[in-house]
C-alpha cells in the first residue's frame, strides 16, 4: 500500500487528531512544533491523519501546511476523503425526511444555521455570524492550489431541501438579547429539546456554544474504525488525540488516548493521558512524544 507521504508497505500505526482545540491554536494558526512532530513520525512510517467536525473544504490548508494525511474525517466522523482526489471511502448523510424535518425547524426558527454536502459546498442562513469562519479562512488563502470553501444562502438549500444530500447540521447558539422569541431561552437549549423527539439524528457539542448535528450513527470513534480496517492497522495500534465531547468515541475505540490539557473535563476522564500544554502551547506535540512510546513507535 502506497501512502500519500511517500511511504510504502505496512503502516505500523495510525495517530488521529481532532482540529479545533488540539492541533491548532485558538487563532487558528498551527505551532511549528506541531509540524515538527507529524515530520519525526513520517521518518517512522507513520502518518498524522485530521479527524474534525468542519467540513473537508475546510481542511486542506492545515493539510498542506503540516504535512499530515490527505484523507480526512470531516463532520465528526459523517464522510472520509481524500481531499486531493476527492475520493471517499464513507459517507453518511441524513435520510431525506430527516433532513428535511431539521433544516425547516432550524430555518424557521431562524437559528444560526450551517449546512455541510459531501461535495465541499457549505449553506448558511441569513445574518449567521458562524459563516465568518468561513469567509475570514477564504480570505486567508495566499496558496492558489488550495480551494476556497464554496458557500451558498441556506434559502437557496431549502428550495430543494430534500434533493441535496448533507451530512452535517451545526446551530451557534446567539449572544443574549438577539433572541426573536424572547420567551425562548436560548437557542440551543429549544433545539435540543426539538431534537430530543427524533431517533434518527446524534447531536452533539463541538464547543461550547454549538450543536453538531448528524444522522444517527456517525461518530468519531466509528469513522476512525473504518479508517483504520481501510489502511490494516489494529485499532491496538491506533492513537487519537482531542479535547471535546464529540472526541470521547473515539478515545473509547482507540488502542491509546490523548486528551489536551485545555480539553472538557469529561474528556478529560476518557483519555488514557493528559497533556501539561494546551493547544497554544503546542500540547499536540507533547501528545506525540507520549503516543510514541505508549504505542511501542521509538
């Protein structure tokens, strides 16, 4: 087998990392010892692959500025791919009705609405602050080669609401006082209750003030599974390192954990190991120097 950084044969071990919270920094940018440690494990034949809740259009700076992986687990675990040759090896969108019932309660809700396709296409609703992200990373792109990310009006999205796959849902919570309904608490928490009465959605934090939403049965841990049977490696010998909720599935399913240091206490009690630095300090690097030895890689 032919890996994307230029090894061959038998991959000795995987190690997986969420973005946002453990390989970049607050401000987005990426810690030069970050990018030294993923190029002292390709000297060993390993490779760094980026496991995220942001859609793969929104990834292929960080992959060429780093050095990691080409395939991609974008939307917590709802699509793997390789974002150079766009091929996937899974996906897993909503079911039609599904799709349908959650897109028309949050636009009618007018919550702060991101809707994510297989094709790299992101929708957005009216006056989101979240598609900011999007625009502010677009703007940041001085490398021709790498694509923007293509966003769309989500009123544009509902005109056919049940024709254009989407394998992810993300609602931001509004700052106090901007509220519509202000009886309604907050977003969130009226979302949440909504989502409650359908079996066919998992939704969980990415962060503090958002809501992923996807369809029943994507996760992380499940999408790092199908990662790891495709490349043949043991799960034994698969590494992960995140700091949210919604990177619990995969520190259950992995042969060893990293939770950083900056991480939700809740993660924090599934790992099998903590970093001392955070993600500003570069606690992914620390991450690997622990995964090294605890997955016999020296």
């Amino acid at each position: 087998m032919t890996m994307d950084n230029g090894t061959c044969g038998t991959i000795p071990a995987l190690i997986v990392t969420d973005l946002d919270g453990t390989f970049l920094t607050d401000e987005k940018t990426v810690p030069q010892k970050n990018i030294q440690a993923i190029k002292s494990l390709k000297n060993i034949g390993v490779s760094v692959f980026f496991c995220t809740g942001r859609p793969i259009s929104f990834v292929e700076k960080y992959v060429k500025s780093a050095g990691a992986s080409s395939l991609v687990i974008g939307g917590n675990g709802a699509i793997i791919r390789n974002i150079f040759t766009g091929e996937s090896i899974f996906q897993q969108c909503f079911e039609k009705e599904t799709q349908k019932r959650v897109l028309e309660f949050c636009f009618a809700q007018g919550f702060d609405t991101l809707a994510y396709t297989p094709n790299g296409d992101v929708y957005f609703s009216n006056e989101s602050k979240r598609v900011r992200v999007f625009t502010e990373y677009n703007d940041s792109l001085q490398d021709s080669s790498i694509s923007k990310v293509r966003l769309f009006p989500l009123k544009k999205l509902m005109e056919n609401v049940d024709s254009v796959p989407i394998y992810k849902v993300l609602v931001t919570e509004r700052p106090i006082g901007s509220q519509i309904d202000v009886v309604r608490k907050n977003d969130l928490e009226y979302l949440n209750h909504f989502l409650e009465t359908m079996s066919a959605v998992y939704a969980v934090p990415s962060m503090a003030d958002v809501v992923d939403i996807m369809s029943q049965g994507v996760s992380k841990g499940k999408a790092v599974v199908k990662l790891a049977e495709h490349l043949a490696v043991p799960l034994s010998k698969v590494g992960v390192i995140g700091d949210n909720k919604n990177d619990i599935p995969m520190f259950q399913i992995a042969g060893k954990s990293v939770c950083m240091s900056n991480g939700n206490e809740e993660a924090k009690k599934m790992a099998d190991w903590i970093t001392s630095d955070s993600n500003d300090e570069a606690g992914f690097a620390e991450a690997i120097d622990w995964l090294r030895t605890a997955l016999n890689l020296e």
